[in-house]
C-alpha cells in the first residue's frame, strides 16, 4: 500500500485510554499517509465542559486561534474540525434524527476537506472506526475511492448506540466497500449486512510490554500479600460486581486491586467497604504495564450480555504479554484464549480457578502465555486489512 487514509472514530487522538483506532493509524503511516480526525465537538459536550482544557483546544480551531492540523509525525496527522455538530440522539423519530444527522456530516465533512486540499491527499480510502453516526454521510460527502467500516465492539449493545443504530449501522455497514472486525463473532455480525467482511484479530502494543521495570508502582510498595489485579474501565455495563466481591471475600488474605475509572455504580458498590479491594483510579496508559506486572493474577469479570459477548478484551493480551495467569469470564470471543486462559462461568469458578492457577505457574506457562500475546500485533492485524484493500485496488 502507498495510499492517502482519512481516519474517523469515537475516540479523538487525545484519549486518555487505550484506543485501536490510534494503533491501527500508527501502522498504516508506516506505509501510507494518514490523516486522524477527531470526533467533531457537539453541543452538549461543550455546555457541559466547557472549561475543559481539552474543549477549550477545540474551541479555539473552531474561533481560528489555534491550528487545527497537527503533525503527529511522518505521515501521520491529526485534525481538530473548526465546527461544532448539534447534540440529537435525543430524538425518537428516526427519519428526523437521519435529516439533521445528514447536516451535522456535511459540517464535518466540509471542514475535513480543508485538511485533505490542505495536505493535498488524492484518491482517499476512508476507514470509519465504529462511528455510525457522525460519519455515517461520509462516503456521500468525501467520495473516497474506498470505504472502510472497522467494527471493534458490539455497540448497538449499548443505549445510545442502539436508539438509532440497530437501523443505521446496518445500513453503514452494507455500503462501505469492506467491513473489518477484531473478533469472528463481530465479523459474522458484519456479514450478515455485507459479504466483504473480514476477522482481522487484534493487535497488542509489544512494545509498551517488553523490558517492564520490576519496581511496583509507588501506590503498591506498602502491599506484602499477594495481588489479584484488574485494569481497565470499571463499568457495569462490563464487568460483574458480585463476582469481585465473591472473590475478595473467599479471599481475604490477597489484594485485589482495580486500576481503572469508576461509573456511578462502582462508586456506590459494596466493595468500597471490603478492606482488602483497593481502587486505584485511573492512570496513564504508559503507567499501566507497570501495574499488571506487580499482579500475581489478572481477572477479567466479565458480565455476559450483548456488548460483551463479541468484544475482544486488549487486556487480556496485555495480561499474557507479561505472562500472568488470567482469569476470565467464559464468552464465546475468549474461547481464543482457551489455551492460555482459565475460563470461567460462575463466581465459585473464578475461586477455584485463581487457587488452580496459583498451583500451576510456571516459567514454561509464563513463556507461553507471552509467544500467544506477542503473535497478535498491530502489524498482523493491520496486514490482514492491507491484503483485501490490495486485492480491490489491483482489480479497479
């Protein structure tokens, strides 16, 4: 590939947490010049955060004091669109949400073309990460010569995703030229909308697992006991509640530490009243290896539902990368791990796994844990992706 890639997901190149779209991006620029844009700023989002230092970044492309572009490195850059979209999900009628959803992408569509003529890009593939919505006129607007939808997570699982997605992401889907999907469960998802859909796996940043320091983060030097160690996002749409509990309490001699924000229910959860749950909050991305590498167990407690179900957790590679034993809910996603994971399907599971794992660690374990992790790279997935691009531009 020698292309012009535009781009555009849920999550803009300032997130604070893990993101594919940001690690698939860094792969293609090796290769092709590439252009990230930021989801654009809606209306809600800027009353109610206005003073947000990263709202404020926007405000100010959108008044023309700052620049919108920025150079991330070779090939690689980003873009804060100088528009602001309406806030309409509110909306029940579809047909006036699909109207005023159709402005919102010209807006944004119109301010992404300054930065194509900017960077002079010619003969664009758009690659729409997930983002049904404000992307969904994209291909109408931008006339790429290939179109890309990326799926990496069953999001119309989720209330605001299913309102008017359940309609309009089928619909993206069968008009993009290629679908791509992380995991087989959201690539048969695709296929049911569109026959060019394809499992491209999941990729892993090795290179934020290798050489990890052996000195415990400072917030873990006053803990003796042993740790069972989560991290990521604590959400209950997620992750099971009862379970931690479960665990913490047939467990009272161990630690079982959570790294990750909160939602309102984690806040308000029972496991703030167990001595030995400690939450840590959220960290930097960079700080997180450091974190799973003071872990003696990983746990992943998932709750089964529809967003869970086909979701490919990146933190159980991160998890293997430093070879810990991994305990994790059954789905039908994790059977990929099944030779390196233990799966659970209750909470007395969780216990009896955690002591199995405990008896059974070993430095041959470790190794092969890590060879599973390290195979799935950004470089693989993304060449999966490359390989059917190819194929449809050598036939046009």
């Amino acid at each position: 590939m020698n292309n012009d890639i535009v781009i555009i997901g849920q999550q803009p190149w300032d997130t604070e947490i893990g993101s594919n779209c940001k690690n698939i991006a860094l792969e293609l620029s090796k290769t092709n010049r590439v252009l990230y844009i930021n989801s654009p700023l809606d209306r809600i989002t800027l009353i109610k955060n206005k003073k947000d230092p990263k709202i404020q970044k926007r405000i100010n492309v959108i008044n023309q004091k700052e620049e919108g572009l920025i150079k991330i490195k070779n090939n690689l850059w980003n873009y804060y669109p100088d528009c602001i979209v309406e806030s309409i999900n509110w909306i029940n009628s579809t047909s006036i949400f699909r109207l005023l959803n159709k402005r919102n992408n010209k807006k944004l569509s119109k301010s992404i073309k300054k930065a194509i003529e900017k960077l002079q890009f010619k003969n664009i593939i758009l690659f729409n990460d997930n983002e049904m919505f404000k992307a969904f006129y994209l291909k109408d607007y931008l006339q790429p010569d290939l179109s890309v939808y990326y799926s990496r997570d069953y999001m119309v699982g989720v209330n605001y995703w299913k309102k008017h997605g359940e309609i309009l992401e089928p619909e993206l889907i069968a008009k993009s030229d290629f679908c791509f999907a992380n995991s087989e469960y959201l690539a048969a998802y695709c296929r049911k909308y569109n026959s060019k859909s394809f499992n491209v796996g999941q990729g892993c940043d090795i290179e934020s697992f290798k050489n990890v320091s052996a000195e415990l983060p400072e917030v873990l030097k006053n803990i003796k006991s042993k740790i069972i160690g989560y991290v990521g996002a604590l959400s209950t749409s997620r992750l099971n509640i009862e379970i931690i509990q479960h665990i913490a309490n047939q467990y009272p001699d161990y630690n079982v530490v959570l790294v990750g924000p909160e939602d309102d229910s984690f806040m308000d959860s029972e496991l703030h009243n167990i001595k030995n749950v400690i939450f840590i909050g959220q960290r930097e991305v960079d700080e997180l290896p450091s974190f799973i590498n003071a872990f003696d167990i990983c746990i992943n407690p998932q709750t089964v539902n529809a967003i869970t179900r086909g979701n490919y957790p990146r933190k159980i590679d991160e998890y293997l990368a430093l070879g810990k034993p991994v305990i994790a809910t059954r789905t039908e996603t994790m059977e990929v791990f099944k030779d390196f994971v233990y799966l659970a399907d209750t909470k007395e599971d969780y216990v009896k796994l955690i002591e199995k794992a405990f008896n059974e660690h070993n430095s041959e374990l470790e190794l092969g844990r890590k060879e599973f992790a390290f195979s799935h790279t950004w470089e693989n997935s993304v060449k999966a992706m490359t390989v059917e691009i190819d194929k449809l531009i050598s036939k046009k």
